[in-house]
C-alpha cells in the first residue's frame, strides 16, 4: 500500500496529505491487474496491464493493450453520448503501462444473464445497441494509427477464437466442463470445410478496416449503474469491420437465449445507415458461440449438454451460409 501511495503522490494523483485507506478488488479480472482506491470521501480505479493475462499468467499478452484501452477513451471523449455511456479517464502512465480512472460505483457487469435465464432488460438492449451504432458511424479511421491496428492483442485474440478451439489437442478437457462436450467437439475439429471457412474468417479478422471496434463487446463489458448500462474493456479495440462488433452481441444474445424482441431491439437500434454484409455478420456470430463453448474462453453457462450441441449447429449453420 506505501508503495501505491508514493506512486500516486509522485504522479500528483494524490496531494501530499491524502494516505489510502483501503484497496480492493473492484471484480474479477480477465486481462488485467485493477484496484478500487479509497482515498478519504472518493474512490478510483487503478488498471495495468502486465505482460501475460492477469487470469492466465501462463499466457503472454501485449503490455500496450492498456495503452490503446486508453487511447479509446481519448478518442471517445469527443462524443457526448458515448463519454456518458464509459468511465472517465484521468491518467495514463506509458511507462509502466497504468491508468487511473473514474470508478462507477457498485456495479455489476451482465454475465448473470448466462447464469440465470433472465431477459435482457429493454433499455439496457437499447443501451448496447445505441454505443455500438453511436461509435461506428462517428469514427472512422484517418490516415494510419499502429497503436490502434493493436495487432499484437489481435494476434492473441485470434488464436483463441480461430485456432486454439479447432486443435484435437489442445489441453482443454471439455468432459470437465460438460460430461460429453468432449467427443462431441471432435466433429466440428475434424470438419475440414469448416475449418477452412473458419481460417478465411480469421483473415478477415486480422485485416485492417476503417471502423473503430470496442473488440470486445459482450455482456462481461457492460456494467449495470445506478446510472444505466456503462460499457468498459475496450482494450481489444482496433479498426476492423463493423459486422464483428454487432456479431459479438447478437452471438452471446444466442447464447444467453434472449427472445426474438430483443434481437429485435438490438435491429431497431443500430443505425440503419449500415450496408452490413450479412454473411460475414452471421460468419462472426457463429464463430462466437463456437469459441465460447469449446474454447478456453469459458462462460459461466448453466446449459445442459443437449442445449450447447443445439447452439453448436446453430453456429455452424451461421458460418456455412
């Protein structure tokens, strides 16, 4: 705690009489180190990035993807409606790859809703979809920024929505998340045709595009507020197509088996503006779900084994069009 204090008082976070008194753990991280500080009557976030996933040390990741979480919200800024909709940032430290920002109070994020069968709210699905519309329609890319390619995060990404599930060997016992998942997977890594859409689709993942992409947007990066639904995490963002954004969404809108008014919402409240290529759209939402079912990316699912075979095949449907 000394330590944390004599950092945030160099970097005139803290005056020279403020002390912490507490820190703590604001939820459980996937990708990186996060505290709640409290300092006296107010309270902040401190996030860095280390050089491996804060859930899986084991495995390397790109120290910069804190760097372009913060460039995100930079960026952002600009805009009224998406500024109110992500906490604010108030410090970023290049070296030690850290930032400071606004703590948005008792919060929970979405995940409840792969637990608890529950519906997603109207507003909050108006909410979602509103950010998502709001950030590809109001910025674009002009002129090159390597930062925001963030490839070395991509590169991770990748491998774990487009390979890493696809490997007959690849370390994960399935059995040990649902007794029979195992042998069932083996018919979609042994499917060479899908195998071979699924590389093409990765491609285009890793290929640059013009839209500016949250990367991650799923129920873990929305958080219920006492001030509406917030969205946090943008750490995988990148410039890439639109369609693998909204597909994120509508795949764990699947998986969580939200009704079909709330795929409706989600329609009605993206902007019409778009020319999506539809194919592709359902492309990123099957490789979704499949990834999340027999990759490592594991969800805190309370589905039976019949009810992931069923939205196995409805993923695979939704790549072989």
């Amino acid at each position: 705690m000394g330590e944390l204090t004599a950092y945030l008082k160099e970097k005139k976070i803290l005056s020279a009489t403020e002390f912490i008194s507490k820190a703590e753990m604001p939820g459980e991280g996937n990708m990186n180190y996060t505290l709640r500080v409290f300092v006296d009557e107010r309270t902040f976030i401190v996030k860095q990035a280390r050089p491996y996933v804060e859930k899986y040390p084991t495995i390397a990741a790109p120290e910069n993807r804190i760097l372009v979480e913060s460039k995100f919200y930079q960026l952002i800024a600009t805009d009224i409606f998406l500024k109110s909709r992500m906490p604010v940032l108030n410090f970023t430290d290049k070296e030690m790859h850290l930032i400071v920002m606004q703590d948005l109070g008792a919060a929970s994020d979405f995940t409840f809703l792969y637990k608890n069968r529950q519906v997603l709210a109207t507003e909050s699905a108006i909410a979602c979809a509103q950010f998502l519309s709001t950030l590809h329609a109001n910025f674009k890319k002009e002129g090159h920024n390597e930062l925001m390619a963030n490839r070395e995060l991509r590169k991770l990404n990748h491998e774990h929505i487009f390979i890493y599930p696809f490997l007959e060997e690849n370390g994960l016992n399935l059995d040990s998340v649902t007794p029979g998942l195992q042998e069932f997977s083996l018919r979609y890594k042994q499917d060479v045709r899908l195998k071979e859409v699924i590389e093409r689709l990765g491609n285009t993942y890793l290929s640059d595009g013009d839209t500016l992409l949250h990367g991650d947007f799923y129920p873990g990066s929305w958080l219920h507020t006492s001030d509406g639904v917030k969205i946090i995490d943008p750490e995988f963002s990148f410039y890439g197509s639109a369609e693998f954004d909204v597909g994120i969404m509508l795949a764990h809108l699947h998986i969580t088996r939200q009704p079909s008014a709330i795929f409706e919402l989600v329609e009605n409240n993206y902007s019409k503006s778009f020319t999506f290529d539809n194919e592709l759209l359902d492309a990123f939402t099957g490789i979704e779900i499949l990834r999340r079912i027999i990759g490592l990316a594991q969800l805190p699912l309370s589905l039976a084994l019949p009810e992931k075979k069923q939205l196995l095949e409805k993923a695979v449907s939704l790549l072989k069009k």
